[in-house]
C-alpha cells in the first residue's frame, strides 16, 4: 500500500502474520519478524507481503476494501470493501470464496466462534 491509505489491521491469532486492507483495493498479509523491530526487519517484513487483489465485477464501484478479519483458527481470513462483496481468503493468499450479498461498501466483519 505504498500511495493509498490503510483501512484496516487484523493480527493473526496464532503466527506473525498481519493482514492490512487499503484503498488501493488489496489486501496484504505481512510476514512480522519475531523479536525487537529495527530497520533490517522492516526491509524484511515489506518485502514479503502477499497482496490478494479485489478484482471488482462492478468496474465503475468503489473497491476500496474497507476492512478484513481472521477467523478464530487463523485458517481464514474474510475482507470487505466498496463493491459489497466479502471475500474469504486462505492465508496464503488463495481466494475461496466470494459473497454477494450486500449494494453497499461494507464497514464491518466478525466471524463466528467456529470460524465458518
């Protein structure tokens, strides 16, 4: 997200990961270093994003995605955006799933407690 403004951070449950949501209409899962932050795991950390893109079926819609959550295990993570759709992703960045369900931009995701 070099340009655009950032949305939305969600930790992941169990490992370093970070997922970050922008108005550039990606999502990016950030691999965080282990230990005390200082500029060689900074370099480290923005050279390994995995950048899962919001390709909008709406072309003229807003596709900033607007927000995004880990599900209670960490195996998936769900992102929201101006299109309306929900995605739900793999942390490795594989797309599973797309929801069509809502006109407008979402602003807010929550998983149930079994995460599915």
């Amino acid at each position: 997200h070099d340009t655009q403004e950032v949305y939305f951070c969600s930790w992941h449950p169990k490992l370093n990961l970070l997922a970050t949501s922008a108005a550039d209409s990606t999502v990016r899962i950030w691999t965080i270093p282990r230990g005390p932050c200082d500029a060689s795991s900074e370099k480290i950390a923005c050279s390994n994003a995995i950048v899962l893109k919001h390709e909008s079926v709406k072309k003229q819609q807003n596709k900033d995605v607007t927000v995004c959550a880990w599900n209670h295990q960490g195996t998936l993570l769900a992102s929201g955006s101006g299109d309306g759709y929900v995605r739900v992703w793999t942390p490795s960045g594989e797309l599973k799933l797309s929801l069509v369900a809502h006109k407008a931009t979402i602003f807010s995701l929550k998983w149930n407690q079994k995460g599915n």
